[in-house]
C-alpha cells in the first residue's frame, strides 16, 4: 500500500487532503520537529508539507526544503500553502505547489503532477546513470 506523511497543523486540512488519498496509508503531523522524526523512520511515496507550521515559519520552512527532501528520499512532494507570494524558488525544490484553499479535486490533481514530476525525475537519473556507465566501457 501507498503511504502519505501530510504535515499541517489545521485539522480541515488534514481532513480534507486525507479523504482524497483513497488507498493510502496517512501518518499526519503538525510541526517540522515531528515531520523529521517521521521522515527519519518511515519511507513515504508522497509528502504533502505545509508552509507555514506552528514550530516553522514559511521563510525557515523554505530554508529547511532541501533538508526535508533529502530525507524524503524518492517521495513525491508537494508543498501546500496559502501564501503563494512567498514561495520564491521554492517551486524548483518540491515536485508540485497547491494552492490554498483547495478541494478534493485540486489535492488529486496535485497528487498527478507530482508523481508524473517524480517519475520523470527517477527516469532521467536512471538514464544519466547509464550513460555513465556505457561511457565507462568505451
């Protein structure tokens, strides 16, 4: 079974993004601090990261992505926020953005891109690492 790690600390929105997730096992979280322990012990197919978190605000959760990418090793990513103006580059480290407020419809078309974004990514690396191989025979 799938597995998602959804990270806010508004219960709505746990809510709303769990009953869109048909077919995945959710752990849930509020804070960066428990989101960190769960990425540490737990691999997850998506992560779904809000911006702006009791223990984080949205510039320190930005300046963390990359960390919390890292540990979300192949797990498709997506950042939720409702302060889109402060994004920044961030779009370039997380595999999809949704915007709030969204609906169910939104969380699954979120969902799409992202793993799309992710199998692409996986597919190029696998590609790059071949060639490098096949260059190391010739």
């Amino acid at each position: 079974m799938k597995s998602a790690l959804l990270i806010d600390d508004d219960q709505g929105v746990i809510a709303s993004v769990s009953t869109s997730l048909i077919g995945f096992a959710k752990k849930q979280t509020h804070t960066v601090t428990k989101a960190i322990e769960a990425l540490q012990a737990h691999d997850f197919d998506v992560v779904f990261l809000d911006l702006k978190l009791p223990d984080s605000s949205p510039e320190r959760t930005l300046e963390m992505l990359p960390m919390l990418r890292r540990l979300a090793g192949d797990a498709a990513f997506i950042l939720m926020t409702g302060y889109p103006s402060e994004i920044g580059n961030a779009k370039f480290a997380v595999d999809c953005i949704l915007q709030k407020p969204f609906h169910s419809g939104h969380v699954r078309e979120a969902l799409e891109a992202a793993m799309l974004t992710q199998a692409r990514d996986c597919v190029t690396a696998r590609c790059e690492r071949m060639a490098k191989t096949l260059l190391a025979f010739t």
